[in-house]
C-alpha cells in the first residue's frame, strides 16, 4: 500500500492506516513494526533561525531537491553522520569551516580492539574521516555550538568547548564565526509512537536514543504476535536493522504456523550470530556519542522549546516552579507537546531538560502519551473509512512467493 | 475549635480541584492527592458550559439517543430523555459562578480559563430534528427567554462555515465554553496560593476508618490524619469508596473525541447535531465529540467511532473535510444510574463526603460541587439543596452490586 501512513495501532495488533481520499482498519495475527527514528532536536538560543537545519535536512536538500543549503556551514552535533554531511556538503560547494563533535576523541587502538571482525561499519567513517583530513576541515572533539546569532537567517554562532563527562558548555572559552548555514545534528530518537499505541512495554535507554520497546531475542514486543525491529526498537543502524528484520519475518511466519519450528531456528540462526558480532561493535560507538545532560544549559529563558506551540524554555520554568515535576504536568500548564508533532521535538530535549533540573529520571520524569492519529490525516479520508483491503495488493503476493 | 480542620481530598480531578480551592478559601487546612490515570474525564472534555443543552439532552446525549435508536435499542419517543428539574437548577447556579469565578481565578492562581460566552446551536437537517426541536423551543424548562429560533437565513449569517443544507438551528444563550484543562489548572493553582498542599502521583492505599469515622488517608509514603475526606476520584471513586466501605454506583462512560489542526476563527457558537458536537476553542482548534460506551476502562479510539465523528462533523461544517485531524482520544465519564452527580455525606461514615459521578457535566458542575462541598467540611449552610445528589437515593450503599449507568431512566 504505497502513500499510505499507519495513524493508529490498538493494543489487540489492529491498525489503522490512511492515505490521501480514504483509511481503513486492519487486524493483524503478526504484526511487525519498523517504524524508523527521528533526529533529535537541542534547543539553544537562534536555533529557530532561518540556515540552521538538522544534519538530515541537509543531506535531503542536497540529495533529493540538488540545492546547495549554504556557501559556508559549520557543523556541530554528535556521530558519524557528521562527517559524512561534511564530505557531502564540501561536494555541492559549500565551504565547512568546521565540524564540532560533542564526544571525545575515539582512542583507535583502544577501539579497533574492540571492533575486531566488524570492520566493515568503521571503514566507511574512516574514509569520511580521510576526506575532511584532506580537504583540511577541522574535526574539534569536546565542541558544540552555544548560539547561533542573525536577524532573519543565521550570520554567525558562537561555539566553544564542553566538559568532557558532562558536555555542560564552558562558556568563558567561546568563540564566534560567521557562517550562513548551521548543520545540527545530535542523533537520533527511536520513533515508538506505534508500539506505545500498541500497548508494549517500553523502557528508557539512553543509548539506544531514548525509549525503545522491550523485546526478546526474536524481536517480538510485550504483546505477543508483534514485533519491533530497526532504528524505531533502539538506534543501532541499517545493519542491524535489516538482520532483525529478517529474524522478526521467519519468526511470525513460525508462528503463524508457515515454518516448523526447527526450520526456523535453522534459518534465525546466522542472523542471530551476526547480530550478536555487530551489536559489540555499536556498543562501542553508542557510549561515544551517547547524549549528555550537560546540553541542557545550552538554551535560555528565551528559547523555544517548543516550536508547534511556541512555548519558551521559560514557561517550561514557571511550571516548574508551579509544581510541575513531569512531561505531561508541563504539557498541561504550558501545551509543550500538543501541537501536530505530538512532543516528537521537544520532547526527548526537555526529558533531559527536567531530569536535569529536578533530579529525577528518565522514567519518572515520564513520557508525552502519543495519541492517534501519528501522521497527518484530513477529516475526510477519517469519514470515507472502509473495512475493505486496498483493491490491488501487490505485497501480500510478493510475501506468499517469498514464503513458498 | 483550636485549629482549622484537616481535609483530604481524593483525585486531582476537575472537581478535586475545585474542592480544594473552595475549602482552602474557606481557611480548612487541605491536602489534594492527585494519582493521574490514563483516561481522566477533565483531559477528555471539550469545555463546554451548557446547562440548558445538557439538562435537555443535547451535546453528547442526542448522539447517544440516535445511535440506540439506529441500533434498534431504544423506541421512537421524541428524543433523548430530560433530567430533572434539580440538575438544571444546580447546572444554572454553577454556571452562573463562572464569570466571578473567572476574575478569582486569575487573581489568585494566575491563569486564564478562556471563558467565552458563545451560546450553543442546536442545527436541524431534517424533520426529524425539527420535531424534536420544536417543543424544547415552546416548553423549554428555562422559559422562552434564553432559546431563539433561527432560520436558515440567519444561521448562513451568524454562522457561514455551517452547512447550508441546514433548516435552522435552535439557539441557547447563555451555554458557553471555557478551556478545561485551564479550568483545573487555575483551581489547583489557586488551591495552592491559598495554602492547600498537594501530592501529585501520590496513590491512596487504605482509608482508615474508627468508630464510624474517616480517620485517616494512608498512601504508599505516609498516613495523613484527617477530620474530613473527600472522594473525587472520578470514574475510579468506586475503589476509593469501597476503602471506606461505601459502595458507589459509578461507571466508566467512554467518550472518544477528536481535534483538528489549528484553525482562524471560523465558529462563533458551539454546534450540537444528531451527529456530534463542535467547539471551537480560543487557541483555534475545533473539538468534535463524542461517543457514549460501557467498555470498561478501555481508554482507546476505535475506528467506528473515528469516522461517525469526522464525518459528522464534515455534515455540519463541509469545509472540514479538507482540515487534518490533530488528535483523537477518550476519556471515561463517571456515569451514574441516573445521570446525576452522587454528593454529600454517608449514613454510617462520618465525616466521608462524595463529590463524584458528574458524568457528562463535571467542568461545567464543579464551582457548584467545590461550593457546596466547602459548607458541608466547615459547617456552613448550604447553598443549593443536597437531598436530590446524596448517595441514599440509591438505597443501600453497602450492596455490592452496583447498577448499570441509564438503566434507572
């Protein structure tokens, strides 16, 4: 079902899909969500500004629409991906000035140790790495923006130093540059918006990027007959994705009674064994650019926070000061989260935010409950609902043949 | 008496807050215990103000009448049936605290709570609604003076974003709106300011009783000693009553509702149809609720319900069809047998008070409720007769099995 977005999903696996004219429910035996990840906003002073964009922003305006975003960028975040929007952006034209890494310096020799027999997923960075070395960017680790400063559209940030452990800002250090286009990008956020809806248990995991459901080996939920794979369970990556894809797959075809179970132990098991190599490797990777509470302080009384509803960082104070000790105490005084992104945005920022500022964890501090529908929906394809299944259904076919 | 009473108050509920704001301006010493669930009435309701609307059964209540009727559930009678004289009386006076209420509250608690006068429409598609409009318009229990008949003519002026295949609408002035949410955020941060203390996630875990007497509330942390209780929990007071021996009559009453995107102002009033009903709210959102089920305290939104509110919705006001929806959600009304909120004392318990079962009407009720409540916690006359709300109209309140919700009626 192409152009189609899944709006709701009910605790007993049935969904709720829309497309542009019509929606309609299905109910599934097995169910297998990959819902994907969102990048993670940082809130701090100007980064509403016009020229400042995430790190997938950029690619997609490069990518996709061929546009240059800007003629001199820095770039600040965390992750590889940094590199790689370097690399892309030195290739459309764009002058980087400088790519700021929140982490620290990744100690290789320490590090290749670790990632013996994985060096697949390392080879790719290195070469991106190489590239800026060439081109003569600086790569400066322990740095993150402050302030990005314009009056229509970004001109100049501020940056400095962070402390290592904490990455708070240490702003006696900073410095200023002009620039016309900001790359942000601080990872990403496992989307679970369906497996919330759903009814799975979740837990929080900072370093799988925030909440992510509970799983057993086999990928398979709290509720029983669906799954989770991909970035949307934990941020593990594409290869990782796509293995437990595959062990999601043959374990709903066994228990939808299409494989025996010793033939789908045979068939899980090279999945299963590569997972395990690669999920070593990540580890590694996950702790070095893992968020750090220090980026909290990052934002002003003054900054948005969230930007649906334009609520200032500090409105989300006076609730606090009003009594408010979690997300959705906030969401009720200020409307932090009730816009059309559903706190997909603010959010995971103002988690850290309140657990930061009242000493409470993740899990006290709480969630936004996500309500359907996830994805934009007009009233009339609601109205024009049918129990029907699309009419030319491409995909069931291709899996019956896959199947046999 | 040497020092000021001890009061505790069961839910942080809408009512729960007004409770506490009243009994803490009357100078009692309260605690409110606050355990938020999934599903709570206050975050569910469209802030609708509607005495008049309410008492005949619009809002909610026709649609609920046509789906039994379609459903073969109920006979062709003319309609949804009337409450009693007693709620519109009480739904009047409590409405009429509103705009004082408004002023204290922003004084005391800081917040705004988006009163608006707007009236409510009734718009009639056929003669089917028209017959049923007619006799609320000539008898209505308010008299003449608060209903205005309007045509077609006068509804495409008033109202352009109406469909024009409307043939009138009966008008009730006097049924506003407000923003819920704010409603009980200002009682509870007016509470506050006037002393009341609060434990949020707080879950009560037993209610010690002595000799007949509320003693004590304990939770989980601590036992807060009190001279009185009161039971605001919503559609869960039954689980607190029954710590205190009370059995309550209330059940979960489902009503799914939904938000559009932001929008200009494009509705003047509140709309009520066959269908669903439509408010617009000061921040531009148009809300459209709502169903009425027994499912438990299943806090989900079902597809049939999606689409009988969308589309009717897109029936009142066509250019919605094109809108996206921002939200669907539900929230469970405390329903009782017979519609009516349960208030007051206990024979057996002492110093137990109810402020519960408000059903469809707690936003609009609440100033009334947290009045009278605060006369009965410090002795005071009583602004409003009690008998008709009191538990004992149920008969014995230590029977377990608690009646289904509208089968009295």
């Amino acid at each position: 079902m192409p152009r189609t977005v899944i709006i709701d999903l009910s605790s007993h696996r049935e969904i709720l899909w829309a497309a542009e004219e019509t929606a309609g429910a299905i109910r599934a035996d097995q169910l297998i969500v990959a819902s994907g990840a969102y990048e993670r906003s940082v809130p701090f002073p100007g980064w509403t500004l016009p020229g400042v964009m995430t790190a997938g922003g950029a690619q997609r305006l490069i990518k996709t629409l061929q546009v240059r975003p800007g003629r001199r960028a820095l770039i600040t975040g965390t992750g590889p991906l940094l590199l790689v929007v370097a690399n892309q952006l030195r290739a459309v034209g764009t002058e980087v000035v400088a790519v700021l890494e929140a982490g620290r310096h990744p100690r290789w020799p320490q590090f290749l140790v670790k990632a013996r027999g994985e060096w697949g997923l390392l080879k790719d960075a290195f070469e991106y790495w190489r590239g800026l070395r060439r081109a003569g960017i600086p790569l400066r680790f322990n740095h993150t923006v402050f302030e990005a400063h314009g009056a229509s559209a970004v001109e100049a940030v501020t940056y400095g130093p962070v402390d290592p452990a904490t990455w708070t800002p240490i702003r006696s250090q900073a410095e200023q540059v002009e620039v016309d286009l900001l790359v942000v990008g601080f990872g990403l956020v496992p989307n679970v918006e369906l497996t919330t809806l759903g009814g799975c248990d979740h837990r929080y995991a900072l370093e799988l990027g925030g909440w992510v459901p509970e799983r057993d080996a086999c990928m398979e939920t709290s509720i029983p007959g669906l799954f989770a794979v991909g970035d949307g369970a934990g941020i593990r990556g594409a290869a990782v994705a796509s293995l437990e894809g595959r062990v999601a797959g043959i374990t709903a075809a066994e228990h939808a009674g299409l494989l025996p179970r010793a033939e789908a132990d045979r068939r899980r098991a090279p999945f299963l064994a590569r997972l395990e190599s690669l999920l070593r490797v990540r580890a590694v990777l996950d702790g070095m650019s893992r968020i750090r509470p220090g980026l909290s302080e990052l934002a002003t009384p003054g900054t948005i926070v969230c930007r649906c509803e334009e609520v200032a960082l500090g409105e989300v104070q006076m609730a606090l000061a009003a009594g408010a000790r979690d997300l959705q105490a906030v969401k009720l005084l200020t409307r932090l989260g009730m816009g059309p992104c559903q706190g997909r945005n603010c959010a995971p920022a103002m988690r850290s935010y309140l657990s930061h500022a009242t000493g409470r964890t993740a899990a006290e501090v709480g969630r936004i409950n996500p309500r359907p529908p996830v994805k934009p929906v007009r009233l009339g394809a609601l109205a024009r609902m049918t129990r029907a299944m699309p009419a030319d259904d491409p995909f069931q076919a291709t899996i019956r043949e896959a199947l046999s | 008496m040497t020092r000021a009473s001890e009061i505790v108050v069961v839910g942080g509920g809408v009512i729960g807050c007004a409770v506490a704001y009243y009994a803490a301006k009357r100078g009692l010493r309260v605690t409110l215990i606050d355990q938020p669930r999934r599903g709570r009435a206050t975050s569910a309701s469209a802030g609708g103000l509607w005495p008049l609307g309410e008492s005949i059964g619009l809002g909610c209540g026709v649609i609920f009448y046509k789906a039994q009727l379609e459903q073969g559930k109920v006979a062709e009678a003319g309609g949804p049936s009337q409450l009693p004289r007693a709620f519109l009386d009480f739904a009047l006076q409590s409405k009429a605290l509103f705009p004082t209420l408004a002023g204290e509250l922003r004084e005391t608690g800081g917040l705004d709570i988006e009163l608006e006068r707007t009236s409510l429409l009734f718009v009639m598609y056929d003669e089917a609604d028209e017959a049923f409009a007619r006799p609320l318009w000539q008898n209505c229990p308010c008299g003449r003076s608060l209903t205005e008949w309007v045509t077609p003519e006068e509804l495409g002026r008033t109202e352009p974003a109406v469909t024009r295949a409307a043939r009138g609408a009966l008008r009730f002035n006097g049924d506003d709106q407000l923003n819920p949410y704010r409603l009980a955020d200002a009682f509870r941060a007016s509470a506050r300011t006037l002393g009341a203390k609060l434990l949020p996630h707080t879950e009560v875990r037993n209610i010690c009783v002595a000799k007949g007497r509320v003693i004590a509330v304990e939770t989980a942390a601590q036992r807060i000693p009190c001279d009185a209780m009161v039971n605001a929990a919503g559609a869960w007071a039954p689980e607190i009553g029954r710590m205190a021996g009370i059995d309550i009559p209330v059940l979960p009453v489902r009503g799914q509702i939904v938000a559009t995107e932001t929008l200009p102002e494009v509705l003047s009033a509140c709309i009520s149809t066959t269908d669903c009903y439509l408010a617009q709210k000061r921040h531009g959102e148009i809300i459209i609720g709502s169903t009425t089920e027994e499912t438990g305290f299943d806090v989900g939104v079902t597809p049939r319900a999606l689409k009988a509110l969308t589309a009717g919705a897109i029936r009142a006001i066509p250019f919605l069809e094109q809108v996206n929806v921002k939200r669907a959600w539900a929230g469970l009304r405390p329903g009782t047998p017979d519609e009516l909120p349960i208030l007051g004392p206990v024979e057996g318990v002492a110093s137990y008070y109810n402020a519960c079962g408000h059903f469809r009407t707690g936003i609009l009720n609440a100033p009334l409720t947290g009045v009278l409540l605060s006369e009965l916690l410090s002795g005071a006359p009583l602004s409003f007769p009690l008998e008709p709300f009191l538990l004992s109209r149920f008969g014995a309140h230590r029977d377990t099995g608690a009646s289904r919700v509208g089968r009295a009626r």
